[in-house]
C-alpha cells in the first residue's frame, strides 16, 4: 500500500481507513475512483473513499460503480457525505481506559 490516508479510525470492533475527495462533475468523479482504486488496491482494511461535492449525490455515485467495469473490492465503499454521516452515526466508539 503506497497511498496516505486522511484518517483511519479505530472503533469498537471496527477500523476503517478514509480518503476524502472532491469530484469537480461526474467525469473527474470517474478518474478520481480509478487512481483511488489503483492508488490502495493492496489496503486490506476496510477503506471509505468519502466524496464531498454536494452536487453528486449518493444516487449518481451508486449509478456510476453500477456500471464499472472492474468493480472495486469488496473492502472498499464510496459514500457522498450524506450517507458518511449516516454510517458513522452506527459506529460504536472505542473505549479507552
């Protein structure tokens, strides 16, 4: 694994790394997955590539990976922000003693 990852989170029962990006319109959306999915193709963690711009909703990311043609491992999701908070609402913090 080659690439620098903008965090990695430590949970109970879970870690996860996360790469944040900000696709300008669908076209750089594209090329931004493909060097992420050759950028971390040997990360064996879990990996969220977090999408930021508000204008590419969860719907067009979904209807874009739908459509790839090598599909990204199965460790890997690209979530817009709305569904990043929605996931890491079920994230249960680690407990540090």
């Amino acid at each position: 694994y080659t690439g620098r990852l903008d965090f990695f989170v430590y949970a109970k029962n879970n870690k996860f790394g996360i790469d944040v990006f900000f696709a300008s319109d669908t076209h750089s959306l594209t090329g931004c997955i493909n060097y992420k999915q050759r950028l971390y193709k040997h990360f064996a963690d879990k990996l969220i590539l977090l999408q930021l711009n508000p204008k590419i909703d969860q719907m067009i990311v979904d209807q874009y990976l739908s459509h790839k043609k090598n599909a990204l491992p199965s460790n890997v999701s690209v979530l817009s922000l709305d569904k990043f908070l929605e996931f890491i609402q079920t994230v249960r913090p680690l407990q540090i003693s």
